[in-house]
C-alpha cells in the first residue's frame, strides 16, 4: 500500500492514499473533523441520551486510528470498540498521541496501534473504561457481537467506493445495529441520504465542521 503523510490545516496529519487518490481525513482539519463529526455529534450525543449505560462502537473505516483514540480520550463510561478496515495501514503510520495534543495518552496509543487484527476477534484492555479489537475484514462480511449502539462510518467517499454506500451495504449495516441506534457520518450526499430515508432511516442534516463541509449526517436505525 501506497500511503503519504501529509499536513491538515489544523496541524494534525493524514495519509493520502496514492492507488486512490483520495485522503483518510480532510485536508483543512483531520483532528477538527473527527472531533465534530465523531466525538461531538456521535460519542457526545449517546453520553447524553445514556449516561451511565456500557456502549458498544463500531467504526467502518478504522484508517489510522484517529476515531479509536479521539473516543478513548473522551469517553465518560465503559467502551467497547470494533474497527473494521479490509486492508489494515501499518501501524507505523497510526496517528500518534502528540498530534492528538494529549500526551499522557502515549502508553495507550502505543497498546491502541498494537493491538492485534485478528479472526475471530477477541476485545482487548486499553483502558479501565475502553476495550479494542480490530477485523480485517470487508463490511459485507463482518457480524457483529454484540450489536452497535453507534456507528461510526468513516470509509472512502462514494465516488472512491461506491458499494460501502449501496442500498445492500446499508441493509447489511441494519442488522449490526440494536434499534434506535446512532450512525454519524462526514457525508451528506443527496443520493445517500435519500436512500437512507427510503429504508427507513429517521434522518437528520446538521452542520458540518466549522470550514468543512455544510453538512453532515446522523441517523437513526428503523
């Protein structure tokens, strides 16, 4: 694989992917978009709607591991977190701890970029109150255990791969979810949300990251 590190607006860094052409995270903010679209409008929102209930967080796209440590540094109860990512990055290119701003961090960085991927997986102590596994595995033939209360679904825009966001995809995605659970995404495309709203999706439009994108999307699952 390919990859190049580069410089976001923020300070942060990512990786363009060459075969691609397209970056894991934006260009004019990595850590400024996973904070709002992830943490505020997803991890934040359940704190909120379930304060003191275990959660149970998949991410589609696990990429560098930015979501994973952005969710551990701000979690306020128990987390177990699944990546998912069909083609794991070396973890020599993971985002470190200092790029985040929170050094006292870096012991669990390190146990977050080695941590195993592994079939079957199995979930591992990062934290008192965060638990890791990671699948190598495409979306199409992952099952959940146990069920999502949130999803994180971070993979490649639709124009680089257009079946993670298909109608089959999303149906798929509906059974690893619990009722009423949360899926927060950086894409507001209109094709995408119509189909979303079409399968029953309660969905809502909300600001994107200040200097990103208008808009971004969270849904409910039917």
């Amino acid at each position: 694989m390919n990859l190049q590190r580069i410089e976001t607006a923020d300070g942060s860094s990512t990786l363009r992917h060459a075969q691609l052409g397209e970056t894991y995270h934006s260009t004019k903010g990595a850590r400024s978009e996973s904070l709002h679209v992830y943490i505020k409008t997803g991890l934040e929102f359940m704190h909120e709607q379930n304060p003191n209930r275990t959660l149970h967080i998949l991410e589609i796209g696990y990429g560098t591991g930015m979501n994973a440590q952005l969710t551990l540094i701000h979690a306020r109860q128990p987390i177990f977190y699944t990546g998912i990512e069909p083609v794991p990055i070396p973890k020599e290119e993971y985002i470190t701890s200092e790029e985040l701003y929170d050094p006292k961090w870096h012991s669990q960085q390190r146990q977050i970029a080695t941590t195993p991927w592994e079939i079957p997986p199995r979930f591992h102590q990062i934290h008192e109150h965060f638990h890791l596994k990671k699948q190598p595995c495409a979306l199409m033939d992952f099952c959940a255990e146990p069920l999502a209360d949130l999803v994180y679904f971070d993979a490649f825009a639709p124009k680089y791969q257009p079946e993670l966001w298909s109608a089959q995809t999303w149906n798929h995605l509906h059974t690893l979810m619990k009722p009423k659970a949360v899926m927060v995404t950086y894409c507001a495309q209109g094709a995408f949300r119509r189909m979303l709203v079409q399968n029953g999706w309660m969905v809502q439009r909300l600001p994107g990251p200040k200097g990103h994108k208008l808009e971004m999307i969270r849904a409910f699952r039917p």
